[in-house]
C-alpha cells in the first residue's frame, strides 16, 4: 500500500510554490542573473523604470524581469539573481505590464548561481530560463520573500510596522517566478519592476516573514462545483499584516477563518469571490495578531464547467490551485510552511486536510490504496467525510515520512482511521 500511495503523493506535495503551466515555451528575455547592488538595476533599458521609479539611493533596490510570450499561449519563466549587499525589506512595491499573472520571489540556499538542476541538467541561467512547473520543481527554494498577482495589487510583503524587517543577507541568490498568460492575438513583452524598500538593520527590532499555504488535494468533477479544505496550526504568535488567495479559472474565491484549537470559530480572516486579481487584505499599522495553538483553516471554492476533471496544477487554464499568503512577524519557519520542521521541503506536513464527502476514512484509505492516477488519488482525499481529516492526514503523514517501510511502520495510524467514523 505504501509504495503505491508514495509513487503518487509525492509528486503532489512536493509541487507548491508556484502557478505553471505545459504550454509553449516562447522566446527567452533578454534578462540574466545579476550580481545585484541596491542601484544595479534602475538603468534597465527593459521600459522598467516608466512603469515604476526605482528607490532613492541608499533606500533599497529594483529588480527587473521580462520575458516573451506568444499570443494565445501561457508559460512560465525564472531567473536567478544574487545580491551583493545585505538588506532588510520592510515594505514592496510591484508593477506589471500585460501579459503577466503573477510575478514571485523565492530566496534559495544557493551560495552562487547554479548552472545545473535537480534532474542533473545544465541550464543556460544567464538568461531567462523556463520553469515550467514553478521554481521548485526543478531547483531548490527556502523561503518565500514576496511578490503579487494584480498588476496593481498591493504586494504581500506590505504593512509591517517601521522597526520589522525581511531579512535578504548579502550573497543571498533569489529566483524570480514569472508567469505568463497572453489570451490576445499577438504577441507581448510582459515587464514587471519589483522594489525592494529597505531600512537600516540598527532601526530593526523583529525579523519578517513570508508565510505560504499550499493545499494540493484539488478534485472538480465535469459540470460540478467542489471545495478544497486545508487546516494549519499556528506554532507561535506571531502578528500577520497581508493575506491573499491564489486560484486559477475555475476558482470562485474562498474564506480563510481562524478558529481555536478545538476547531471553534474565533473570526473570519479573509473572504474573496474572484479568482483574477484577488483582494489583498492589509492589516494596518497594529497587523492581526494569532496566538499559539490556534489555527488557520481556509477553504477554495470552484465550479467547473467543463467536460473533463479538473485537478491540482500548474496551468492557470487548465488546473486548479488553493493557496494563501501573506506577511507576517516575528519569523517562525514552521507557521510560515505549515510544517512540523520549518524545512520548505517539508511543506504543509503540519496541515489537516479536509473532505468534503461522505466517504469514509477506511473507504478513503482503500481508496488511496487503489488510486492509480493523480486524479483518483486527489478524489480519494476530497471525496473523504470531514470527520475523517485528522486520523486520514496522519496516515498519509505517515506513509509520506516512512517511505518504503511504511506498511509496518504506519499500523498504528492505519488502525486509527479503520476506527474512525464520520461524526
């Protein structure tokens, strides 16, 4: 049983930093890695700088990405960056030109700018470069720094009060995630500029992060609406100053509660009722403040009208996503990742996912058990009643985490769910 779940899961959970998509791959931009300075790229001959003004000097940085896209196609892009001085980020702004869906920011471990991926093949990374899929499928990712879907959209790194900052420390190699849709009869150029407003590291008194929340378990059947539910605990307080959802078409928006630790209702956080340019909620200057043990459960809401399934993926047309983030402080690894370890390679290991279905946990663990597509597997999973999420997401935890022994290691959480009924 475990072999067969872990060939599928995996793939699936480890795919969720960012919207991509199969489609062509149009001509590179003439953008490459840069060795960036607060100054480096303000200069940029791009068209960057009409679309917004760089920083004054001393005040931050600008950074610049753009790409190619043919006309009634979608693809996604990357670029490596690294940065020369250290910087402490205490607010974004972001601009676009059409073409572009969203445009993020990743930082990674790299100590310089690698030439060959996770699959062992060499890639010319001094200029824009595909990656289709977002930047950790192939590549390595750590945090998530910042970015926005809306051309004019408030960005996520936002609100934070004058003596909290994101830290980038000098050296620091960023991978910058465009995706691009172009629904027009021509061809476009999308540019986005991307400023970083920095304060110096005396006037700062906490460390910001960026939090991301990714649920994968995505099924919308032919001609019907479906719900993807996800629960993360807070693992300390911390204050949040933005939120936002991230779907594709299909999506209706979603609601984003924060109950306690028994489930309870404490507020709504977010609610949006659009997939395009979703609102960005900023909490300022005081930031939504969550305490330990509490817990941020969110659903995405969609409707397909279609003929075929629509499941979890990179294709802003024709895949679906549920995603919240934002910024947040003081940092705290594992809220930002919902996992138990903080590892961005561990991502949403501490989250509960939800069914919305009657079936349930030992029918949904022989489900999973007989899934031979992603489509099946993703079913099994939305398809599970609610009372079924704890004792089901354990066992998957723990298929997930115990590899190839996994059938004697896992007997207990397996039990567990047989036991565990709908109510």
């Amino acid at each position: 049983m475990a072999t067969r779940l872990l060939s599928i899961a995996l793939p699936c959970f480890m795919l969720v930093a960012a919207c991509s998509s199969s489609g062509s791959s149009p001509a590179q931009g003439s953008d490459g890695p840069d060795a960036a300075s607060p100054a480096d790229d303000a200069g940029s001959d791009d068209g960057s700088t009409s679309l917004l003004a760089p920083p004054p000097a001393g005040q931050g940085m600008q950074i610049t990405m753009s790409t190619t896209i043919a006309a009634g196609t979608e693809d996604e892009k990357c670029k490596f960056i690294q940065i020369a001085d250290d910087m402490w980020v205490n607010h974004e702004d972001i601009r676009y030109t059409p073409g572009s869906h969203h445009f993020l920011v990743y930082q990674t471990p790299y100590t310089s700018i690698p030439t060959v991926n996770n699959d062992g093949k060499t890639v010319d990374t001094t200029q824009v470069f595909d990656c289709l899929g977002g930047p950790n499928v192939e590549w390595n990712v750590d945090q998530f720094v910042g970015g926005a879907q809306g051309a004019d959209a408030p960005p996520a790194l936002n609100g934070l009060p004058p003596n909290v900052a994101l830290h980038i420390p000098a050296g620091s190699v960023l991978m910058l995630d465009l995706h691009v849709l172009n629904p027009s009869t021509q061809a476009l150029t999308p540019v986005v500029a991307m400023n970083f407003d920095t304060i110096p590291k005396s006037q700062v008194t906490e460390e910001a992060g960026g939090y991301f929340f990714y649920n994968p378990f995505i099924r919308i059947p032919p001609n019907s609406s479906s719900h993807a539910r996800m629960s993360c605990p807070v693992t300390s307080n911390v204050t949040l100053t933005t939120m936002q959802t991230h779907m594709h078409k299909w999506g209706l928006g979603g609601v984003v509660n924060l109950e306690d630790g028994s489930g309870n209702l404490v507020q709504q956080l977010y609610s949006s009722s659009v997939w395009t340019d979703p609102p960005v909620t900023v909490w300022a200057p005081t930031g939504m403040t969550l305490t330990a043990g509490q817990q941020i459960d969110y659903e995405c809401n969609y409707e397909n009208t279609g003929d075929t399934d629509v499941i979890q993926g990179f294709s802003a047309l024709t895949n679906e996503m549920c995603v919240v983030a934002g910024a947040y402080y003081p940092r705290d690894t594992k809220f930002e990742n919902c996992s138990t370890d903080g590892n961005w390679n561990d991502s949403g290991n501490a989250a509960t996912y939800i069914g919305s279905g009657t079936t349930t946990c030992a029918d949904s663990l022989t489900c999973l058990e007989n899934a031979q597509t992603d489509d099946a597997f993703f079913g099994c999973m939305v398809d599970s009643c609610p009372g079924a999420a704890a004792a089901l997401t354990s066992v998957v935890d723990c298929f997930m985490s115990a590899g190839s022994s996994a059938s004697t290691a896992c007997v207990t959480q397996g039990a567990q769910c047989i036991e565990t009924s709908c109510n």
